[in-house]
C-alpha cells in the first residue's frame, strides 16, 4: 500500500497541542514500522528535518514545503489547495490528515481520503451561540463546522480515538465509516515517584469548554475544607479566562511550560492532578498524567470515561463529589491505577488493517 500522510501545516518547535503533535509524529513513526505499508510519502515543512533524522529507511520520503508553517489564509490556501495538488503529484493509495481536515475539492485519481478526526465540538459551541456565550467569531465556527462535516462525509474512513467520538459521527452523519484506532504512546509510562510531593497541578485554559472557573471556585472550596491547606500550592498550568484571579498564596502561575518542566511538577511536587472539562474528544492531560504516575481527578464525561480508571472521575455539576474525590486521590498511599495504553506501532497497524478493510 502506498500512503501519503501530512505534516505539513504543523509546527514541531512551538507546537500549539501536544496531542495534535503526538497524533501527527506519532502515526509517522509506526506508519513507518508497519506491515503493509509499501511505500510513506510524508509531507511536513522545513522544521520536518528536525523531526525525522536521517537515515529515513528506502521505503520512506519526506517531501519538504520550504516554507514557513502557513499562519491564517496561508493555512487555509494549504489546506484547500496545496493539500489537494500534493496529493495529485504523489498519487497515493491512502491520504491521511491527521489533523482532519480535508480539501472542499475532491481527490482526484484513485486516491482514497483517511481523516483522522478528534472530535466534534462544533456541536458545543453551536449550544454555545445560542445562549450568546460563543467567543469565537461566527466565520471561524461556520469555517471549522464545514470542514468537520465533510471530513464526515466525503472521507473514504474517518479514524477517530474513542467510541464516543465515533458515536457522534454518526449521530451527523449516518453514512460515515470510522475506526476507533486510538492514541499511541511510545515512551514507557513512569512509575509513582519517591519523592512525591503535596502540591496539586491544575490544567487551566481559556476556552470555555475547559471549565476552567468552575475548576478554580472548587478547588478553593477544597483548600477550605483542609486542615493542612497552608502546604498546598496549586500550580495552575495554561491560560486562565479573562475574569478568572485566583486569590490567596496557595495558588502558582505558569502559563505555558517545557515539557521537562512540566514533568518534573508531575513527578516530583504534585500529589494530584485536576482537569475540569465540559467537552473532550479524548481527554490528553489525565492520561499524560496518569502515565507520569500522578493521580488525576478528571470530569466524569464520556471519552474521559473511556480513557481513566473510574476512582478518578468526579461530576462537574457536583461540589461534594468533586472534593471526595479529590481528597480520595490526594490522600490515597496506594499506586497510581495506569491502564495499558497501545504503542504508535499498534495504533498504525490498526490504522492499515481499516484501510484494507475500507477498500
């Protein structure tokens, strides 16, 4: 089989989403070690190099765009007309995106479209709209809801990482092919480090979706309950929404951090993590932090549901749960309950056998 995947929108310095670029390098890898796979073209820009060191094996080429990641209309003119002319030029069996959107023009050829879509959340902010709560301009939402809807439909499969996202394809779409093929993982999980400390790691955000003000009034009503609060720093990662100041000593901002940083809050001065959320495809951050052997009490929502132990999940529209909860997790001296995630490798695997499967 040959197959044509693009990176080639994607920054790999100052990438904005982790499980974007986890997706993306990820899939390139194990497409590269997977049976069936005859011939990988990979399309990436000039910081591509960076990423895949040579020697690539004989069966691998990377084209490379010289070109700046395309920012606004240049991102728009890749995905709708240099994607489209790539794939013409290169001719393959399958085209993957995985970021999952796909050119309004039509393949041409006999090239089939595999879009890896992560979720539907247009559907949110459309709820969003009606109550006059959505930020985001309503040329970008009506933008994005058009490209969801034809990767829906127009792909010849649609890869996915839950059941729940899949169950939602289907709910716009009833005529769309999906495969539940998952997120890889090639670095082994850490285990509960010795030194662990009695901080908690906040995942903040400024979209509304991430909850993050409701996560902040409940971790105050925490700190309020604890008779040792006064050794509790909460170290909030990511931006917080604008009217959102949490006040006290107890509370650390970080903003953005280097992955080493942030792993070194997982493993050695966080007892547990928090991530509110309303809407996920996945839900990245608590399986990264159960891989770094930190706790995470996360939103009892479906693909969460799908992806975290049980014991972890709290419900957003109740107070009491989440602090029973929380002190459940901070106050456990029982091993971090990691499930077993699949490698990249397996992961691509899954992703040939559909295609097989969908010719």
């Amino acid at each position: 089989m040959k197959i044509l995947l693009s990176l080639t929108d994607q920054s790999f310095r100052a990438t904005k989403s982790v499980g974007i670029f986890n997706v993306s390098m990820g899939l390139a890898r194990g497409l590269m070690e997977c049976t069936g796979v005859r011939e990988l073209h990979i399309l990436g820009n000039d910081e591509c190099a960076e990423a895949f060191r040579a020697p690539l094996p004989a069966h691998v080429h990377l084209h490379l765009t010289d070109k700046a990641v395309p920012r606004r209309f240049g991102r728009i003119w890749w995905d709708q007309f240099g994607l489209h002319a790539a794939i013409r030029r290169i001719a393959p069996d399958w085209a993957i995106l995985p970021k999952g959107f796909p050119p309004f023009f039509p393949c041409v050829g006999r090239t089939k479209l595999a879009c890896y879509v992560h979720d539907v959340i247009w559907e949110y902010y459309a709820e969003l709209s009606k109550q006059g709560k959505n930020p985001f301009p309503w040329y970008e939402n009506i933008y994005f809801r058009m490209l969801g809807k034809r990767a829906l439909s127009k792909s010849d499969l649609v890869l996915t990482s839950t059941q729940f996202n899949a169950e939602r394809f289907a709910a716009h779409c009833s005529e769309v092919r999906t495969a539940v093929v998952g997120i890889g993982f090639d670095t082994p999980a850490t285990g509960v480090s010795a030194t662990r400390g009695n901080d908690v790691l906040f995942y903040a955000s400024g979209f509304p979706h991430k909850l993050t003000a409701l996560g902040v009034q409940r971790l105050q009503r925490w700190l309020e309950q604890r008779t040792d609060a006064t050794a509790v720093r909460i170290h909030m990662i990511g931006k917080l929404p604008q009217g959102v100041e949490p006040t006290g000593d107890n509370w650390v901002r970080h903003g953005r951090l280097p992955q080493e940083e942030l792993h070194r809050l997982m493993t050695q001065r966080c007892r547990v993590a928090v991530y509110f959320s309303a809407y996920e495809g996945f839900g990245m951050p608590p399986v990264e932090s159960l891989r770094a052997g930190l706790p995470c009490v996360a939103s009892d929502i479906p693909p969460i549901r799908e992806n975290i132990p049980e014991q972890y999940l709290f419900r957003n529209e109740d107070e009491a749960d989440f602090i029973r909860t929380m002190n459940r997790a901070y106050d456990s001296t029982e091993p971090v309950q990691c499930p077993t995630y699949p490698t990249w490798a397996e992961v691509a695997q899954r992703v040939v056998r559909a295609m097989q499967e969908a010719k």
